[in-house]
C-alpha cells in the first residue's frame, strides 16, 4: 500500500504571520527565537481556557491555530496537541494575560453534532492540515475490502457479529467478548508492563482492529496507522458511539474510504455513504464515489481561512468594544 509521504513544511508550512509586523500576534520571531509582545502593546493572541477532551474540540482548535491569529492554551491542555505539532509543525504561542479571551465563543454540541466558533457554524470543523494529510494517505490500491477499528465495546461486539454473519458467512469466528477471562488477562497485562493494546483479527474480506488507543492522549489526537488502515480500506464499518453518529465516518471519507454507518443522521446527508442493515455483496467502491465525498466533505466540515479571519475579527472587534 504506497502512499505519497509529505513533509511537514510541505503539508503545513511555518506560516508568514511569523515575519509581519513584530507584535501583530503577541509575538515575534528575531535570530531564530520567539520573544514575547510587551506590555500594553496591541496584540491579537487569542486565548482558549477551556480543559481538551473531545476528538470535535482538538480539530477545532487546529483550524483556529490556522488562521492569521495566533492561538495560546494552558499549559496542560497544549501538552495534548504535542503529536500534531511533530506530525503538522502545529505551534502555539505562550500563555499571555495579554491575549484576548475567545473561550466563551466556542460551542460543542456532541450529540448532534454541532461546532461554533462565533456566529460560524458546522456539524465538525476539520483543519486543512488534517483534510490534506488524509487525501495524500490515498494509496493506489486499497488492501482490505472492509475494516473495523477502534473499542470493541459489547453493543459494538454484537453489531459486527451480526453484520459479519449476514454478509461473511464462510466465517465462523466469533470476536472474544470484551470482558472475557482471556481479554481481562491481556488488558491488564498491557497495563502492567505498557504493552500496546492493539488486537487485530482477519476475517476474510474484513479486518478488525480492537483497541482504546482513540480514548488517551496523546495518540487521541492523532494516530498515524489508524488513519493508514483508513486509507487502504475499500468500505469502512462505523457503528455508532455514545450518539447516532460516528467521527470515523468523516475520517474513513476524509481516507477515500466509503463508510457503511449504522444509523442515518443529519450529518451524513448527501455523502454517498451505505449501512450495516445493506447486504454487502452488491457493494463496489469506485474512485468517483471518494472524490464526491471527499470534496463535500471539505465543503461542509472545513472553513475557508477568509472566514475563519473575517469571524475571528469580529469576535476580537466585539470584546474591544465591550
């Protein structure tokens, strides 16, 4: 599975809002190092105080840091973007009293979803850097006809063995339930000695990979091989979480994957997507579904920078008036 490797200044350069006007964002860059704004001095670092637990909030906060604004977190919840400033050349700027406060414009809905910023509105907003890397991991041919990967939970266990003797019926194999004596056994010994809890199974035309690897940073924020899995499966098998929909269903588009979902949803309306209830024998992927789905997916889930500056102008127009 070959897929076209992109370097970090290539796919997301050190933007020229390092070298405008020293102290337009708080900070400048002088002989190869960041010095702070003084003082008093105008600045347009806006501040995020708020504590990072959602998938929908660290893409958001990747899409702001995008902008011409700088962007500056506490010090424990910047530590969780640590992946994505090695993989993207992501950078924040140091905490600053100076900053401006645009935590209260920030609006998560999970269960819908929904993602404000301001008056800007979409049901997730991806960063460009993300949408990018993805559309470079497509590889030529794709490995596995389907894929599952992520925590087996029991509904989910239950989901996949029905779907799995409906549509793969020469496979007799059954996924060890989660709180069987063996998978207790294998979790805590991944515990104690810090072994990777990743557990994968091929079952004919489907491969399922067991894991809680999304649930902790700081692979949470980023998982190379969890989106190279993405990139090199045909059709994508995205049970629902703790809502109706599912994150892995953008990202398997996003991969040029077709995502099989297991409940319609506002969100997925218009993608060419299938469900788990469909047979899957008549089921084909072609390359014009992807890029369908890859260029909606952009179109809804991306902000184009012009807005995303225009908006956060008027926020920090709005705070100085105030």
């Amino acid at each position: 599975m070959e897929a076209k490797q992109v370097g970090v200044k290539e796919l997301y350069p050190v933007r020229e809002k390092w070298g405008v006007a020293p102290g337009r964002h708080g900070i400048s860059k002088r002989g190869g190092s960041l010095t702070t704004k003084q003082p008093g001095e105008p600045g347009d670092i806006l501040c995020i105080r708020s504590e990072v637990n959602l998938i929908q909030q660290i893409r958001l906060i990747h899409a702001i840091a995008e902008s011409d604004f700088g962007v500056a977190l506490e010090p424990l919840q910047e530590a969780k973007f640590q992946i994505l400033k090695e993989r993207f050349g992501l950078q924040f700027f140091p905490h600053s009293a100076y900053g401006v406060d645009i935590t209260n414009q920030i609006e998560l809905s999970h269960t819908r979803p929904c993602t404000s910023i301001g008056s800007v509105s979409r049901p997730l907003i991806f960063p460009r850097a993300v949408v990018e890397c993805c559309r470079t991991l497509w590889p030529e041919r794709r490995e596995f006809r389907y894929s599952f990967q992520g925590l087996l939970t029991g509904s989910r266990q239950q989901l996949l063995q029905q779907w799995i003797q409906a549509n793969l019926p020469a496979e007799t194999f059954r996924i060890p339930k989660a709180d069987s004596l063996i998978s207790r056994l294998r979790k805590a010994c991944g515990t104690v000695f810090g072994l990777d809890k990743i557990r994968e199974w091929q079952l004919g035309e489907l491969l399922v990979c067991s894991s809680d690897r999304g649930r902790t940073f700081p692979i949470k924020a980023w998982d190379e091989e969890y989106f190279r899995i993405l990139a090199g499966s045909e059709f994508v098998l995205c049970p629902s979480g703790d809502c109706v929909w599912s994150y892995r269903v953008f990202e398997a588009i996003l991969c040029g994957a077709i995502p099989i979902a297991e409940k319609e949803c506002p969100a997925y309306e218009g993608f060419r997507d299938h469900y788990l209830a469909d047979k899957a024998a008549g089921l084909k992927w072609c390359l014009e579904d992807a890029e369908y789905n890859y260029r909606l997916c952009v179109e809804k889930l991306t902000l184009p920078k012009v807005t995303l500056n225009e908006e956060l102008e008027r926020i920090i127009s709005l705070k100085a008036a105030n």
